[in-house]
C-alpha cells in the first residue's frame, strides 16, 4: 500500500512538473500559429514587448516609449486600440533575454517586440521572434546579420554598419583621403562588424591599414595599445565600443601618451563620461544617430513634451523607442489588424515614415534605408559642434 501511494504521489509530482514546463517545450513555430489564431479573433488591445537592459543602461527607452504610448492611447486614433507595454530588463544578459523572448513567444496577445540594446543579444533572440512570427522592431542593434537572413518579422530603425562606417571613413578631421588609418575594437558582434565594415569603407577610398588591435569585452587595460599607437604615425584613428566607461578609458590613456592624432568613436554617445576632462576629448568625433537640435516640427514636438514629462533632452534611445512605437501604431491604423506579418510588410513597403529622428525607409529585408547620421566634433580648441 505504502509503494502504492508512493507511486501516486510521485505520478502526481511528474504530471505537476510536466504542467509547469509545457509553455518552455511548445516549439516557436507552435506559438506563432497560436498567435496568428488569437490575433484574428482579438483585436481590443495592441500588446508590446519590451526587452532592454534599463537598470545598466539607464538611459531613455523607457520613457520614450511610454511618452509615445500615452500620447496615442490618449487621442484615441480609429484603428489603433489601447496600447499595453510589457516591459521587462533583458540585462544586457543572453540568458535574460532568451527567457524573456521565449515569455514574449508564448504570449499570444503580443503583435510585436521593441529591442534589444547589444548586437549579440539581438542577433540570437531574433531567431525566436522570427519562428515565433513576432514583428521585432531592432532599435539599436548595428550588425549586418541582422537582416541577412530572409527574415520575414524583422524591422531595423537604426542606421547598420556599413552605412555608419562609410559615414566614419569620410569624416576624418584631417581632410586627407585616402590616409592611414588605425581601428581599435571591441571583439563582440558589433566590434567585429563595425571594424570588417570600416575596412571596406577605407579600402574604397584607397586608405592604408596601418595598426589593428581588437580588445575583449569587459574592463579591457588599453596600456599596451596606446603606447604602441604612440610610435606609429596615423591620420585617423577607429575607436569602437559599446561601453562608456571603455571610450573614457581608452581616450584618457590616449592623450596621456601623447597621442593628439584624431579619434573617431564608432558608437553614439548615449551619456557624459565620468572622470574624463575636456582637454581629453579635443580632437575627437563621436557619431550621433540622432540630433536633439533638429528642426523638424516632428522632433520640436518630441523634445517638448519630453522636456515637459521629464525635465531633460531625450536621448537616441528615447527618440529610437517613441518612434518605433509610432510607426508601429500607424501601421496598425492603416492596415487594420494586430498580425504581425501584415504590419511587418505595411512597414517595410510603405514609402516613407516621418518620426522625431527623422524619415524611415525600409527595403524588403526591413533594413534601414540611407539616412542621415551626425557627428560630434570636438576640436582642437575645444570646441564642440553637431553637424550630418
């Protein structure tokens, strides 16, 4: 009897387990069909996910994205229902992030998903997205890889490498071209990427490769890369790095060797660098995926009621994510349905969305057209100027 009741309990203990992980064996392609069956019989409510690394980054996704959601649900627009974020911190971790696009996957009342920060991140949880047929908006991931797939569900907001390395090539504070270039990297899908473009953007302006040093992630030591820089004459150096506290580490290190050649940073300036001195920063360029100064009546509507919500200038990621969420609902408006292989070609093949950080034009791959990239020039003197 005892064996008997043994085995019951253990049957009941395994029937239990087999219940709570149902959701984590149902294949992607599974959830995508229940999805598309949900979303043809449930159209009160347009769900999106959010995946970003909002406690390490702490920058304006966020805030971008619920000012954009607010502003639609208020004027209550025919064809767009209320609009509900769910929001949630990836880390800037692939095991995070995996677990919350598989969540996001198994969520068959969500239409789309807003994210990721980094390149790795982003390039891997889009294979879940895809099968999963969730519409992914890519707001900030730059690697080629991304769109080179075929991928159906894909939409990139942001310029790709190639467009910010040609973009880097012609933008040397030395005037020369072709010159001698120096790239240092950070050896992640963004460094890697970023660096391969470079080299074919000065290869095509006839530049010669006179020093390479790709680094690792993390807090990298960059004694031995200046210094060896230092011997060597260059009219432009590439920097490239995802991380702040890296650019600050790698410029300060720089300038105390001596170094006074040019600096471009291949990344966006997301925030003021901690502990670094204005005489550092002379004769460095920083590119700039958007411009807080631009005129557009789009972008002075933006920054004002940013401005008035949260009493600062929104940044490229608050501009990226209060776009993206608009093209989204328009979208929804014209074709009139939340499913996402609809929305996904309605915003790849209509001609031209206007937003805060400019015009957006998609190719059939959902790539980001040409559009216009700024630079952060600080010169010798110390001065600074935003120009395309």
């Amino acid at each position: 009897m005892r064996k008997l009741l043994f085995w019951a309990a253990g049957l009941v203990a395994l029937v239990a387990l087999v219940l709570l992980l149902m959701p984590q064996w149902t294949s992607p392609q599974k959830m995508g069909a229940h999805r598309f069956a949900y979303l043809e019989k449930h159209h009160d409510e347009l769900v999106v996910g959010i995946s970003w690394p909002i406690a390490e980054e702490q920058d304006g996704m966020v805030d971008g994205l619920t000012l954009a959601r607010d502003e639609i649900n208020a004027r209550k627009i025919p064809g767009i229902p209320p609009i509900r974020l769910v929001i949630r911190d990836d880390k800037n971790d692939w095991r995070t992030a995996r677990d919350v696009a598989l969540e996001f996957a198994n969520t068959p009342e969500m239409s789309a998903v807003i994210g990721y920060y980094e390149d790795g991140v982003a390039i891997r949880a889009s294979q879940i997205l895809e099968a999963s047929r969730l519409l992914h908006f890519a707001v900030n991931a730059n690697n080629r890889a991304m769109t080179s797939h075929g991928y159906k569900y894909i939409v990139r907001t942001v310029q790709a490498t190639d467009q910010i390395s040609r973009f880097l090539a012609v933008s040397s504070p030395s005037g020369r071209n072709p010159q001698k270039y120096a790239m240092v990297w950070e050896g992640d899908a963004y460094g890697q990427d970023i660096a391969y473009q470079y080299r074919i953007a000065q290869d095509a302006l006839g530049s010669e490769l006179v020093y390479q040093a790709p680094y690792p992630a993390g807090r990298p030591d960059f004694r031995l890369t200046v210094n060896q820089l230092k011997g060597i004459k260059v009219d432009v150096i590439m920097f490239s790095s995802g991380n702040d506290a890296n650019t600050a580490a790698f410029l300060r290190q720089a300038r105390r060797v001596g170094i006074t050649a040019p600096i471009l940073v291949a990344c966006d300036r997301s925030s003021d660098f901690a502990g670094i001195s204005a005489a550092d920063l002379r004769n460095t360029t920083f590119i700039r995926l958007y411009n807080v100064a631009a005129k557009t009546p789009e972008n002075r509507k933006f920054v004002a009621a940013f401005r008035a919500r949260y009493g600062r200038d929104p940044d490229t990621s608050a501009a990226q994510g209060y776009d993206a969420l608009q093209i989204l609902a328009n979208a929804v408006r014209i074709t009139g349905t939340l499913n996402p292989l609809d929305l996904a070609f309605t915003v790849r093949y209509k001609p031209a969305w206007i937003g805060a950080n400019g015009e957006y034009r998609f190719d059939g791959n959902g790539e980001l057209k040409e559009k216009p990239l700024f630079a952060e020039r600080h010169d010798s003197e110390g001065n600074v100027t935003v120009a395309k």
